[in-house]
C-alpha cells in the first residue's frame, strides 16, 4: 500500500520554475501547492503560470493548489542625493514628508500614517532591521530620532515600526487590482500580508467572499497580540518568520513560531511555516543540517505544511530543494517519537457534533489502526475536522467540488479526490469509500477503513456519520 506522507509541501514559483517541464518535475517531486508571488511579476506571468499548473494537474491525474500572495504595503523612506548616506550611532537624524532628497541628517517618510500612530520613546527599523532609530519627539509630519544603530542607508529601503499598530488596510490598491485578477483564474488561497488584527481578515473577506480562502500571514508582531481571534477569522495561517524576525529579536521568532502551528492546529486550520528553510540551495544542491533541522522542528510540531521561496522560485536547484524536503518530511514522519509528539501536542475536541465524531474517529483508529480515514466534504469542513485530530491513518476526502478539492491540498494527512457520483444513501456512501481507498492504493480487499459523513450529504459543517467498513474484492460490496 501507498506510504502518506502527511506534512505538505508548499513551492513558490518564478523565473527558475516557469515552464511546463520544471512545474511538472517540482509536482512529481513532491510540490502539493504552488505559491504565485504578487510582489514580483506581471499579471500576464501569473496567468501563464496558472494555466501551465492546471495542464500539469490534469496530466498527473490529482488536484494542485494554487496560492497567490499578495504584496501588501510597503513602507520605505524617500531617496537620497547621491542614492546613498552613512547613520552613525548617537547622531540625530530627522524623517519627515519633505519630498526633498535626503542626506545624512534628514530624509522623507512618505508615510503620514507611520507619523500618526508613533509614540514618543518607540523604536523605527530600516533596511530589514540593519538600522535602528529612536524616536525622541515626533508630530503629524515628523519624527526627530537618535540613530541607535548606524550603517548604510540607500534609496526606498524598507521601515519597520515595531510594537505599534498602524492604522493601515492590508489592502493597498495595488493589491485589490492583483486580488480581482487572481480570483478571476480562480486561485485556491489568497495569502494576506500585513495582518495586524482580525478586522484585516474581515476587510478582505468582503472581497474574496467564497471565492478561496484567506491565509493569513503572521509577519507583524501586533498579530501575535489578537493571534486567536485572527486565526478564528482566517482559513489558513502562514508563519511569515522572515518580516516577524525584523521587528523580534530572534530568539523570540521559534518560541512564537510553536505557538502560531499551536492555536492554528487547536481551530483545526492549516498552519503553514516559511521563510528561509532551505536557504543555501539557493546556491547550493544541498541544505545545511541546520536547515534539515530547521524543517524537521516544523514537521515535528505538526505543522500542514512547509514552504520554499526563493529556493524553488529563483534558485538553481528548485527540484532537489522539493526533493530534500519531501525526504525530511519522511525521515520524520518514520519516527516514532513524532507520533508520540503529536499526541502530546493534540487539543481537546469542542461539544460538539462534528467535534464529537472527529474525536471519535481518533480513538476508533487508534485502536483499529484502519488503513485509511475516508471523509466525505463538500465545503471541506469535515475533511479539515479529520485532519485537526492528526489521525494515525491517511484521510482520503472525497468531495464533489473541485474548488474544495485544489483548497485541501494544503491540509495535513488529506489526500483530497473528486467524485461525480450523486449519493443519496449511506449504503451508497460506504461502497464508494471502500471502492476509492482500494483504488487509490491506500487499502487493501480486506482492510478496515473509517468513513466519516454529514447527512443530508452536501450540507456545510454536518458531519454526524461515522462508519467502520471493511473492503472488499474489486467485485464485492462494502459490508
């Protein structure tokens, strides 16, 4: 039978994985989602990269995600005469929104916003964390600070202010233009940058709708303060590590990084990790231990899944970096103490129905070690319900909807399959589980499996069905 591997691979694309050769090669190695990077790229490439996934789909014969990623603001200070200037520690330096090309004193902050919400006493960062500023007296239009930490500053380099919420939409109109094509190819996931509070998710669900679903991407420490009542009103969860760790100091990113997949996996939403996981295969054809480490920590914790940037988007080895780490994920996932991990890391269920029979089909299989869970979906609710327990077995969700489908291949343990067949009955039901376990390689004639189902079939969050069934021979029924 079929070995799962249960953690997902999420793979971002770019100038290095464009064709239909190189897309359909990170597949077969083991890419489960591909993530389109609105930050860089024209629509018109985006588009192409869309339509080559979707051909390479239905050439392997099972659903790909597809997420797209959006830019979000982006804060940065003006340019400087001669495109360049030196901070020095202990020296003054103002911002302000003077458009006039700045110097070693002074430069401009074309943001009022950031001006708005600072505080007296707070800290600035710039250039990814390289310099610090602290502000000493600021007003509407200006901030005059010390430089704590100098170093090099060149034109439109990025500003961090760390601590403060600002009063920002997620959404600038860059993204909204970028959000209303990417629906309109039909995207799986549209990843949120610069999530600060829930109301952020909100905002953008009143324009995705039930159009995809909404990953948050936990890049700003103000998240962390509202991360329940955020993961409460996302789909999906990203832990951004690489802009968390500008405005945290380091050590604080793994400890937050455990508590993120935590919350995510105790609401039963998928929790992705990113940023820097195979950083040297950028360059090189193999990973640091550290970064074996790295991604083994991330499986270990129970994550749905681990994401490579620039590594497959832009480096030089994009297909062994997939390789390396779907051979991570396994390595892990062969060891007993993850299971045991998993275990000790599992959230009680809610009193509930559907919580209820999720919970059940944990300890059923437990205790039966069945080949495989079958969970039939029509919004994916049950499907991810399955997936929250971190049962032993594989879940095979089998889902009218191939929208729901491509939306699953981001959760853990699910092997998501779509299914024409018009079922009334629960007879019709468990023969088809039975038939589709055994087909996809996941049970054997003989083998036990579990069937989870709300009834009536197709209802949203009606899971109320679970069934113990034993298949039987290509020509038998279910019994």
């Amino acid at each position: 039978m079929t070995t799962e591997r249960r953690a997902r691979i999420l793979a971002t694309l770019g100038p290095a994985s464009s064709s239909f050769e190189q897309i359909r090669a990170l597949a077969l190695a083991g890419a489960n989602v591909f993530r389109l990077n609105f930050s860089h790229g024209t629509h018109e490439d985006h588009a192409q990269r869309h339509r080559i996934i979707r051909q390479v789909e239905q050439e392997i014969g099972h659903p790909i995600g597809i997420l797209m990623d959006l830019q979000g603001p982006k804060l940065r200070v003006g340019r400087f005469i001669g495109g360049k200037v030196t901070l020095k520690p202990g020296e003054a330096f103002r911002l302000d929104l003077d458009p006039a090309e700045g110097n070693a004193a002074r430069a401009n902050l074309p943001h009022p916003e950031i001006f708005a919400a600072l505080e007296d006493g707070t800290d600035l960062l710039l250039d990814d964390g390289k310099l610090r500023l602290h502000v000493d007296r600021h007003g509407p239009d200006f901030a005059e600070t010390t430089v704590v930490v100098g170093g090099p500053l060149s034109d439109r380099k990025g500003v961090n202010v760390p601590g403060v919420i600002l009063p920002i939409s997620p959404l600038t109109p860059k993204d909204r233009d970028d959000l209303e094509f990417g629906l309109s190819l039909g995207m799986d996931w549209v990843a949120l940058s610069f999530v600060q509070r829930p109301e952020d998710i909100i905002e953008a669900r009143g324009l995705v709708g039930h159009r995809a679903w909404i990953m948050a991407k936990l890049e700003k420490p103000a998240a962390i303060e509202h991360l329940n009542a955020i993961v409460e009103q996302a789909d999906g969860i990203m832990v951004a590590r690489g802009d968390l760790g500008v405005e945290l100091p380091p050590q604080r990113v793994p400890v937050l990084q455990q508590r993120i997949v935590r919350s995510a996996r105790a609401a039963g939403k998928p929790v992705v990790v990113a940023t820097q996981m195979l950083e040297s295969m950028i360059n090189a054809p193999v990973p640091t231990r550290a970064e074996a480490s790295d991604v083994a920590t991330a499986v270990y914790s129970g994550a749905d899944a681990v994401m490579l940037s620039a590594e497959s988007a832009s480096g030089q080895y994009p297909v062994e970096a997939v390789t390396i780490m779907e051979h991570i994920i396994r390595e892990v996932e062969s060891d007993p103490s993850w299971r045991t991990g998993l275990e000790a890391t599992h959230s009680a269920a809610e009193p509930t129905i559907p919580e209820a029979i999720c919970s059940a089909l944990r300890q059923v299989a437990g205790l039966l070690e069945p080949a495989a869970t079958v969970a039939y979906t029509a919004s994916g609710f049950s499907a991810l319900r399955a997936s929250r327990e971190r049962p032993t077995t594989p879940i095979l969700a089998l889902t009218p909807e191939l929208t729901t489908a491509r939306r699953l291949t981001l959760a853990w343990g699910v092997r998501p399959v779509r299914f024409p067949e018009q079922l009334h009955e629960s007879s019709e039901m468990i023969a088809c589980a039975t038939r589709t376990a055994r087909d996809a390689g996941l049970a054997a004639p003989g083998d036990t499996i579990i069937v989870i189902a709300g009834l009536p079939f197709g209802r949203s969050g009606s899971t109320n069905l679970l069934h113990v069934a034993r298949v039987p021979a290509a020509t038998g029924s279910a019994g």
